[in-house]
C-alpha cells in the first residue's frame, strides 16, 4: 500500500514539474514575440532617403505618389499621428487626427499647433509643455500613421510625369529630378522652357533675367540658364499645388529631293538655318529644283504662309542663310515627276510615301 502511495505521489510531483516547465517556456516565448517600443530615431534613420520615383499609395505607407516620407516632412491637416510617452501608459498610444484649423488635442495640455512643423518638432513641443506642469522628463515618441501630402503636378518633357508630394520644403530643380529629369530622346525632348503655374498667384515675386511673368498665375524660366548656368534666383520654391510644366522640344521639318526627310527635333539649338535643315537631313538628292524651294509656316490663327528660298544661291554664299521657325516646313521639290518616280523605285515604297505626303504638305 505504502509502495502504491509513492508511485503515485512520485507520478503527481513529475507531472507538476514538467507543467511548470512548459508555463515558463510558453511565457519566455511571449516575451520574445512582443514588438518593441517604436524608437523615433529609428522611425526617422529608416525613412532618411532621397526622394524616389513615381509611385501609388498612401495610408499606412511611408510611399505616397512617388515620394518617400523623410524627417523633413511638414505636418499638415488630415495627418494621423500616433503620440507614446515612455513609462505613462494612461497617456501613451493616442492616436489623433489633425484638424482643418492645424491643431491637435491633447490630455492635460489641450489643443497644440501641429501643422507647419516637423514630427521632430512637434516631438520636442510636446516635451516642453508636458514637462512644464505635469511630467518629469517626458520621453515622447511620434509616428506618422497616416500623411496627406500636398501634390504638385509635374508634367512636360520629363522622364516621369505625374504627382509628386511636397514633403517640406523643395525647390524647381528639387521637382525636377524628383520627375527624372528632362525628357531624352527615347521620350520628349526638352525645350527652352519651365512654366510654373500657382493658383494663388505669386504675389511680390520679382522676375530677374531668364524669367518672365507669363500672367499673374504663371511664370516661365530658362532652362538653359537654370541648369547649365546654376542660376539660383531662377532655382524658385515650390508651392503645394504648384503645376510644373517642361515644354517640348520644337521640331522643324524637310521634306522633298533630300536623302533623310521627316522631323528634326531643336532640342537645345535656339534656331536652325536652312543649310543646317539640309544637313540634317544629309544633303540633296536626284535632281532638286533648289531656286524653287519653299517654306511652309503656319500662323497663330491657322492660315499657312509660303516663303520663297532660293537653296541654291544659299550654299554658293549669294543670298543670306535663311532661319527656320519652330515647326516651319522646308519644301524642295525635284526638277522633274521622272526623278521622283525614279527615287520612288529605287528607296522602297516608304520613301515615296514620304516624298508624296511632301508635296502633298506643300500644296
């Protein structure tokens, strides 16, 4: 009997012990798997990149139309922010919404100015008016949950038009190679141009050289003179809303008794002569009726004006190089119908459709 006793007292004690053991294993496995406190440093050294390309997001992601939320970035109405206070677990986990009205409320404190700053700077404002009355040392932590960032539109000749936000402070140039830059050849060429539109205007704005008010909403600036020459005063700051607009390169065309017709884009040339359309379009060919040549301009209001060009006394140096405009056709027709049916046979039915879609430009 006293044997039986044993055996089960021997069997209670064993299973005691092994429920202990595993208790404690399950509660050192909890421990491990509990997230640790979001450390503000961290949160900032995680986001501090450059500003990346276009992207599609918004929310819980640090990504929104392309840009990525860095320590610069400026609270504004409809941000959601997430307030922790180290070792005050009756005011820590408050999550709130910024108003309309740029303010924040808060326990013990009440409402507090949160647009227009930093989450650095809310951070430490937040330090200070809880450490005047209330908390010893307050060690505050605040996470961006949620951020409305302001779009600006950037659209043109850039490698990557669309939407990007305004996260702090950025200048035109800043915009620009957000966008990727302006547009290669395997896109849309830039032109000579940046026009920045603002729907509120730009008031006392003074324009210097390589600027000019377009209209009170709009402003145009030299591409040239702001990337090549770094001229800082045309370096202008971008406002939220702000349109970009890159314009396009002007393309002048050659059609008729040439080797190469079709459009030749400008891109940084401020202008093309008749013999450097020529060259571009590497030289004559067959039998060019060069004293009957034309230029073919369109106006303004539609109508097509011809302008005479004698292309012959223009290589032998007899009469001045004549300058093309944006978008002015050069017109040089051959001698005779049996060149053209010739050229046709010979350069492929491509090469006659251009060579009639010519003369079917001039007439």
């Amino acid at each position: 009997m006293k044997g039986l006793l044993r055996n089960e007292f021997l069997s209670f004690t064993i299973c005691l012990l092994s429920l202990l053991f595993l208790t404690a294993r399950l509660r050192a496995q909890n421990v491990q798997d509990e997230p640790a406190s979001p450390d503000i440093q961290a949160i900032q050294n995680s986001s501090d990149n450059t500003d990346a390309a276009e992207g599609k997001g918004e929310g819980n992601s640090d990504q929104y139309f392309g840009g990525v939320l860095g320590p610069n970035y400026v609270l504004g109405p409809a941000d959601v922010i997430k307030i922790d206070i180290l070792n005050v677990p009756e005011l820590s986990k408050t999550t709130v919404r910024i108003a309309n009205d740029g303010t924040i409320s808060l326990p013990l404190i009440g409402r507090v100015r949160a647009a227009g700053l930093t989450a650095e700077q809310l951070r430490q404002e937040l330090e200070e008016k809880w450490g005047e009355n209330y908390l010893q040392d307050p060690q505050v932590t605040i996470f961006i949950e949620q951020f409305k960032a302001t779009p600006v539109s950037v659209i043109g000749a850039v490698e990557k038009p669309g939407l990007y936000p305004l996260t702090g402070r950025r200048t035109l140039i800043e915009m620009l190679s957000m966008a990727g830059g302006l547009g290669k050849k395997n896109t849309a060429p830039a032109g000579h141009s940046v026009y920045v539109t603002r729907k509120g205007g730009f008031g006392s704005l003074r324009p210097v050289e390589g600027m000019n008010l377009v209209a009170s909403d709009q402003v145009e600036i030299d591409l040239k003179r702001l990337l090549y020459f770094h001229d800082e005063a045309l370096n202008i700051e971008i406002k939220p809303s702000d349109v970009i607009s890159v314009s396009k390169a002007d393309v002048i065309y050659v059609v008729g008794a040439v080797k190469q017709p079709g459009g030749f884009v400008m891109e940084d040339r401020d202008n093309i002569t008749v013999m450097q359309a020529v060259a571009m379009a590497q030289g004559f060919y067959g039998s060019p009726a060069k004293k009957s040549a034309r230029i073919i301009r369109r106006n303004q209001d539609g109508t097509k004006t011809e302008i005479p060009v004698n292309v012959g006394k223009i290589f032998k140096g007899h009469a001045p190089d004549v300058v093309l405009a944006a978008n002015d056709i050069l017109y040089i027709p051959d001698s005779t119908s049996k060149t053209a049916t010739k050229r046709a046979l010979d350069s492929g039915v491509g090469l006659a459709v251009t060579t009639v879609s010519g003369v079917i430009i001039w007439h």
